[in-house]
C-alpha cells in the first residue's frame, strides 16, 4: 500500500518513512481503519479514498463452518486451488464457495487447497498456503 502513495519520485524518500510510521503503530496489513492519508502520502483525499475502496479487505475473504463466504466488491479475480487443479474466474459479490475443487488424490501439492482473492492493484488475501504472505510479519525481537 505504502508504494502506492507516492510518486515514483518521491517513493525511494517517503516509503520506507511510511512502512516504519505504520509498523510502530503495529500495522501489518493495509486494513487500517483511518480514513486520514498517513504522513508523507502524495496522493489527494479523493484518489486516497479510491486506494482504500479498491484494496482486498480482510473482510472479503473469510472461512465459515460452510465454506468460503467471498465479500461484496467487484473488480476481483477469484483463484481456487486443489493440489495442483486450479481455476480463476471472476468473482461475484457475496459468493459462498462450499466445495471449491475435488480434492486432488496425489502429485504436486496433494492435499492443499485454498483461495485467493485479488485485486486488479495486484493485492489479495488468501486462504491455504497464500495466507502466510497476506501480511507482514510481525518484526523479530
């Protein structure tokens, strides 16, 4: 999120100011609640509100007793994996994925399956082994 704040210019300067504002205020993921641009961002209130609507939210993508419940927004690409079939399609607003793909009985990656939602930003959540790379992790002490 950080690198899309500032201009190519300014971005060797101002990220990396931005990664370590957020991450003293232990943010890790761009599901920030603020509707304020963070310090050093070059972007106006308007294109700032737009980043945020179009960013994959933590909300969008979540497991359930039933399934995998798919939030309300548009403009994603959904890819499903099992074991080493997979299937990315559009998504559709409050899509429930029960049976996402027949497990795979062996080859590569048998066993493992999961989500992931993107945005046309490049940016996503995830299920399965994806998830690990949904945010950062928390720095070593």
């Amino acid at each position: 999120m950080c690198e899309q704040m500032a201009t190519s210019v300014y971005a060797e300067e101002r990220v990396p100011a931005m990664w370590v504002a957020a991450r003293k205020r232990n943010l890790s993921s761009p599901d920030w609640l603020s509707r304020t641009p963070p310090r050093g961002c070059q972007l106006d209130h308007l294109s700032y509100a737009r980043l945020l609507r179009e960013r994959v939210a933590r909300d969008e993508l979540t497991n359930n007793a039933g399934g995998i419940a798919v939030g309300g927004s548009r403009s994603r690409v959904l890819s499903t994996w099992s074991g080493d079939t997979y299937r990315a399609e559009g998504s559709r607003p409050a899509e429930e994925l029960r049976d996402h793909l027949e497990n795979s009985a062996g080859g590569l990656g048998a066993g493992q399956r999961g989500v992931a939602l993107f945005s046309w930003r490049g940016d996503y959540r995830a299920t399965g082994r994806l998830d690990d790379y949904s945010c950062a992790a928390p720095p070593s002490t």
